[in-house]
C-alpha cells in the first residue's frame, strides 16, 4: 500500500524558500539556530531508538550548521572571537560524540543545552536591537 503524501507539501516548500529569501541576517542566524537545535533533538532521538544512521545523519546535519555559523562570523567585531571559540569547542564535542559512544547522550545533551542558550541570547539581542526589550544592565552598573 502507498504512504499517502501531503498535499500540501508543496506549498509548505515554497512557503519556507520564501521565508528565507526574504529573511534579514540575522533572523535567518536565528533559523540556523532553531535547526541546529531541532537536528540535535532528533540525533538524540536517535541515540534513544538505538538507530546508528538517524544518529549520524542528524549529527552531521548539527555539525553543518555549527560549521557555517563560524565560517561567516565577521571577525571585524571583537565578539566573533568568543563565538569563534564556542563554536569550535561544539565542534569538538560533536566530534567526540561521533567517536565515542558510551559518553554520545551525555554529549549531545550538553551541546543542546549550549544552543539553546545561544539561540535564546540570539533573540534576546535581535529583541534589544529593535528596541522590543531594554539593553541589560552591568552589574554593579547604576540603571540610566
């Protein structure tokens, strides 16, 4: 018997293409992240069914979008150096979880838990940069 398919796939492909297309920078940095995110769900997912090739398929597909967010930070901003080096400590880690199976649910847990937080500051910023949510205070700093 044949799986039936959704008929509305093919509207849904245009809608994200247009979606993307019309994305500014930094709101598609945020899709990057929410798929890193949703990839990394699904490897662990994975790792739960005991499924070896979601596992790695998933893998892969969080250490591409890991990848591509260090390949186009602008260095020229001295904050790109700290998400250079978490990236690469991610990196790492994916890596790590690729070759050591024992510790690969532990890990990629861990590397969830990063992204989310990374996403979250994401849109925490965009949100300061539109001017929806006040700039935090340093502490120790007196509030303006």
């Amino acid at each position: 018997m044949p799986i039936a398919r959704n008929p509305y796939a093919k509207q849904m492909n245009q809608y994200q293409n247009t979606k993307i297309q019309m994305a500014k920078p930094e709101e598609l940095t945020l899709m990057l992240y929410d798929g890193a995110i949703k990839f990394c769900n699904i490897a662990i997912m994975g790792l739960e069914a005991d499924d070896e090739r979601k596992f790695t398929t998933y893998l892969l597909k969080v250490e591409n979008i890991v990848d591509y967010l260090n390949n186009t930070l602008d260095m020229k901003y001295p904050v790109a150096k700290d998400f250079e080096n978490v990236y690469n400590y991610l990196m790492k880690r994916l890596v790590e979880a690729d070759l050591h199976r024992d510790e690969s649910m532990e890990i990629m847990n861990e590397v969830n838990k990063h992204l989310h937080t990374m996403r979250d500051t994401w849109a925490d910023a965009m949100k300061i940069a539109r001017g929806q949510m006040p700039a935090p205070v340093p502490q120790g700093a007196a509030p303006a």
